[in-house]
C-alpha cells in the first residue's frame, strides 16, 4: 500500500528528500510522473492516457503529500518506508485506501524506473 501524510504534519520537510520516486511534494506544490522517474510523453496510469511531463493538481493544500500513484514504500529501495523513518512527528503512515502486495509495489517500482 502506499504511504500517506496525515494532517499531523508539521511541514518539516524531512521526509521530501528522502523519497527514492520522488512522491513527496511540498504544500501545495503541483507535481508530475516525470519527476524524479524515467517517464515520459503519454503513460497509462490506473487505466487512463495521462501525459508524465503535465503538471498535476496539488494533493494537500495544508501539508507535504505523497502522490499514491508514484509510491512504491521504498520497495526495491530500502528495507522500510524511508519517510516514516525520518519523520519526527510519525504521520508518515500506511494508507488503506492504496493496499498493494510487495509484488505490485515492485512492478511499479519497474514501471516507474524502467
């Protein structure tokens, strides 16, 4: 499952850099596929023709975000999700709306970064 960032946040930052797909994005900051990934041009993403290089709408308008489609939980990175491990007010949690299987988060960690 992916991760998500509760409204707990205190919009340190810490986790931002730590992301190896680059799904963390500041407050209100607009974000792409392309980011931090090798995509590219049109992509199917959960059954749609998205373009990887459009600039999508933020998630969060109050605090960090992670874009569901681009986490992978560190999965074929590291051991364990490297957000939660740096966050220090732990709101770096598993988000059950996004359950996925070790085997679909490595397909996607593939998808991601061909």
């Amino acid at each position: 499952m992916a991760i998500i960032i509760t409204d707990e946040c205190i919009n340190c930052g810490a986790c931002e850099p730590e992301c190896p797909n680059t799904a963390i994005y500041d407050v209100a900051e607009d974000w792409k596929y392309s980011d931090g990934t090798d995509l590219s041009g049109n992509i199917e993403i959960n059954g749609e023709t998205v373009d990887a290089d459009e600039s999508q709408e933020p998630v969060s308008e109050e605090y960090y975000f992670i874009v569901a489609d681009k986490c992978t939980e560190c999965i074929g990175f590291h051991e364990e999700p490297q957000c939660a491990a740096v966050c220090p007010v732990d709101c770096c949690v598993p988000d059950e709306d996004n359950v996925e299987t070790e085997e679909e988060l490595l397909v996607k960690q593939k998808f991601l970064h061909n």
